[in-house]
C-alpha cells in the first residue's frame, strides 16, 4: 500500500512506463516520461535551496507543467499553494504572504502581476516560468524558466524522499465568499484516503479515460480529477480551459473516453451549445457533476438529452469529498448521495450540535482520515470548526430524506429568517427554475423592518426570451410552496456573478442590492 500520491503515481511508472498518462495540445506523456520530469523538477528546486517544508505556489493554467510542478515540489519536501488564476492583487498578496510562499510557478501575466507586489511578499524568493514574462522582473527575484529548472534537475543524481503521511502536502485556500480565505493543510494521508474511497466508490479503473477541463488549480479537477487518474494508473485528456463546443466534439468523437466530470454551469453550457450544433456526446461510463448544486430540472434534460444520469457528489476544499450519489443504484436528483467508503457525515442542530432525524434540516457534519488538519496558523478558527470527537462543521446545511440520502439546502449563514420562519433559498431556487421564464436564479435574505429579513430571488430570463413577471414568479412559488417562502421582491439581471467554478457569490449580490437600495 503506497503511503502518498506521489508514491502511488511513481510505482505506477515504474511497472508499466510506457502506459499513456496525459495528452495536453497534441503533447502526449507516458508514465515514465512525467516521472522522469517530476524529479528533474524536484531535484531542481531542491538545487535553488527549497528545503522541507517550505511552500511554492503554483499560479498556473491547465497545462502538463502544472502536473509537473505540482508532483515536483511534493517529491522535493515541499508544501503546494493552489492559486486561483482569476485572482489579482488583493487575492494574490493575502494567500501568498499568509503561506509565507518561497518560490512561485507561473506564467507571463502571472510573473507581472506578482512583480507589482513584490513590496508585499518578502518571503518570496525564486519565479519559475512556463512561458518568457513580458517586462522586466524587479532584480530581487530570481527568474528560473521551468525547462531550464528541468535540465538542471535532470543533470544531477540527488537522492530524492519520499513524502511521509504525516507531512503537509497542500495549503488549499478556501474561497473566501465570506471573509479572507483561509488556508487548509491537506496532508498526505488525506489525499491518498480521499482518493481511494473516491475510486472505489467510482469503479475507477486503469482502463479509464477522463476527459478532463476543470481547473486544477481546483479541489474538483486536481483532487479528484487528476488524482484519481494518477492513483489508479488510468490516463486524461487535459485541456486548457472548457469550451463547450470542444468538450462535446471530444466526447462524440473519442471513443476511448469514459469519464467526463464537471459543475453544473458546464452541464448547461453543453446542453445549449448541443441544441444549438446538434453535436451529442457518446455514452459515457461516468459523468459527474460537483462544486455546486445540480438542480433537478438539469439532472432531467442531461438524461432526457444525452442519457446520461449525472452522479451528483458533494465535497469542499478543507475536506475533499464527502458524499456521492451511488455508482450502482438510484442517483436521485437534488441529492449528494451517501458517504464515500471509510468517511462518516450526519446532520446536527445549529444551537444544541445535537444529531437529527432524517427529514429534519441541520448543519452538515463530516469525519473521517480525508478531513484537513485544520487552518494555516489559524487555531482559533480550527478550534470553532472541530467538536471534541473530531466531527467538522462543514458550514453548509443539508438533511437526510427517508431513504438515507443526503441533501444540501444551503449554507448556514444563507438561511433567511422571514416573519420568525426559516427558508432554505436552496428550496426556492429548485421551484423558480422549473418556470420557463428562468434561465439561472439566485435566492438571498435582504434586511426587511417587518419580517426581520425578506426572500428577494434574482432572476436570469432566457436568451432572446422576454422577461417574465415579477408577480408572475411569486404566484408560480405560492403555488408550489408556503406563502413564507415566497419572494417578495423579484430582481431580473443579465448574469449572476460567479466564481471560477461556477458558484454564484451571493455576497457580491447582496452588496450589489444593499447599496442600490441606500
């Protein structure tokens, strides 16, 4: 049994290094040539004076040196910092500063925004680039192109460790919709616990393909995606980005693909562009959809459109995954399943902590060897998130319905009190996007002097449909639910802000909204 990832994906290429890993833009790796990469990598960073420990972020696209890099600084003791490569200045200052970030792998916008604050970021020492920067770089970094960190690694015979299951392996931020980010400290053990419960419950094999356009800067795309594609000697199709059109073309195409995972904006971004091109996908053996709540109506049209039935799982950066729908049996829509082999999950009250029945809504609470070890250098907020028996509060609520499955309702602090009542925005959202005037919908509290606070739903119409009624939607919702759970006041906008991974940011919103009405 291999103690690490790392471990895990070396002992793969040692046995079969001809067995095809990652095709990236007509680039194609085997086993053996990543792993060749990966120590040159290691062994150069452990050149430039990395030593164990020690943090490097990766402020990267998708590309086969994000692999690279993210394996190397692993195989050299080193602690990996995932960025965002949609954050900029603010972002970028708070999560490499906290880390406290020796060195940094990116590109040339990457290298310039960093350049700006080098001011902020004293610990950081050495810039490896994938591509040349396009200005001048202040002279108090060191300036390494990764082919050349590469060929000075592979010059030398260092020996190389092997991480200990103990060790710190990532610094996950999370993603700050309500306050600064905290870094999660994922060990190695996490990972590997995590990622065979992930593959076990999946059927995961070594003759799977996945076709693979998430981010993996993400906890989705690296943690389960490419993980599981490493862990089980299984090989990927890595893109840049997820274009709709492309991603439909590979999976008609390509019949050596098995897998396809996403978030739900993708789902819809194919459903449209499939109606538009009449390009469908072949069936596949698995799809799945995470990162944020599937609705019913979408979980519908993919299986009426594609046949295919979305496994909708559930999993946060501090934890990995949770819960899964099952591989064999009913993947019920609007449900996140059962928990993964080995983990445990239960719904507690929010006041008294206390376990609750199924069909009765609570806080979330997982334990298990894939939950994080706690906060960087945050002991107050790892204190406030763990009981004395290890469970995690998760922050989001969800409750069990009478065949043991698992729903989320929404985050803790999302739940609207109207009137005394509480309201799930997650429930409203679910019944106004079954009305055909709504395209996308995002339900939020706002301050109300009579009720405490109010359900406002902000509405998306159809492109190139007219714009439904505002009273028209809270008569569609008083039909369908009680009349306190109605909206009270409807918002049409053109989009909803969402971050990279298709979250709407309800507090960008509720900013939005609160400032409009002052």
């Amino acid at each position: 049994m291999p103690s690490s990832l790392l471990e895990a994906f070396l002992d793969h290429a040692h046995r079969t290094p001809e067995r095809p890993l990652l095709t990236f833009e007509g680039e194609a790796y085997t086993y053996g040539s990543l792993a060749g990469r990966v120590a040159g990598f290691a062994r150069g960073l452990r050149q430039l004076g990395l030593q164990r420990g020690e943090r490097v972020a990766l402020f990267l696209e998708n590309s086969p040196q994000f692999a690279i890099a993210y394996l190397g600084v692993q195989h050299a003791g080193g602690v990996v910092v995932l960025v965002n490569t949609a954050y900029r200045q603010v972002e970028l200052a708070h999560i490499l500063s906290d880390a406290e970030v020796r060195a940094c792998v990116t590109g040339a916008s990457g290298a310039a925004e960093l350049a700006a604050l080098r001011e902020q970021l004293p610990s950081l020492q050495w810039l490896v680039t994938v591509e040349a920067p396009a200005a001048a770089l202040p002279a108090s970094l060191t300036v390494v192109p990764f082919q050349t960190l590469l060929g000075q690694g592979a010059a030398t015979s260092e020996p190389l460790e092997l991480p200990r299951p103990e060790e710190l392996a990532v610094l996950g931020y999370t993603s700050g919709t309500t306050g600064r980010s905290k870094g999660a400290m994922l060990l190695h053990r996490n990972l590997l616990a995590n990622v065979k419960a992930v593959t076990e419950a999946w059927r995961w094999t070594d003759v799977d393909r996945l076709l693979l356009t998430l981010p993996l800067f993400h906890t989705h795309g690296l943690m389960v995606g490419l993980h599981g594609t490493l862990y089980t000697g299984a090989s990927v199709d890595l893109r840049r980005k997820f274009v709709a059109l492309e991603a439909l073309e590979a999976l008609r195409d390509d019949a050596s693909l098995t897998m396809f995972f996403g978030v739900p904006t993708m789902y819809g971004r194919l459903l449209e562009e499939s109606r538009r091109t009449g390009v469908k996908p072949r069936r596949l053996r698995l799809w799945v959809s995470g990162s944020a709540p599937l609705s019913p109506q979408l979980f519908g049209d993919i299986e009426a459109e594609f046949g295919a039935r979305i496994l909708e799982r559930y999993g946060m950066t501090e934890t990995l995954m949770n819960t899964t729908n099952p591989y064999d049996g009913e993947r019920r829509p609007g449900t996140v399943g059962f928990p993964y082999p080995g983990q445990e999950a239960r719904v507690v009250d929010v006041r008294t902590r206390q376990p609750l029945g199924r069909g009765e809504t609570g806080e979330i609470e997982v334990r298990g060897p894939h939950v994080f070890a706690g906060y960087w250098r945050r002991p107050d907020a790892t204190a406030e998130s763990f009981d004395p028996e290890g469970w995690f509060r998760t922050g989001d609520l969800g409750e069990y319905d009478a065949d043991g499955y698992l729903r989320i309702t929404g985050r803790a602090r999302e739940l609207i009190i109207s009137g005394g009542f509480n309201v799930y925005p997650r429930e409203v959202e679910e019944v106004l996007a079954t009305h055909p005037g709504v395209a996308e919908v995002a339900v939020l509290g706002l301050p109300d002097a009579d009720f405490g606070e109010q359900v406002v739903a902000v509405v998306v119409p159809p492109a190139g449909a007219p714009a439904p009624e505002a009273q028209a939607l809270v008569d569609w919702c008083k039909d369908r639910l009680a009349s306190f759970k109605k909206p009270r006041r409807v918002v049409l906008v053109e989009a909803l802000p969402r971050n990279a991974l298709g979250k709407v940011q309800k507090h960008l919103l509720r900013d939005r909204l609160v400032g409009a009405a002052r």
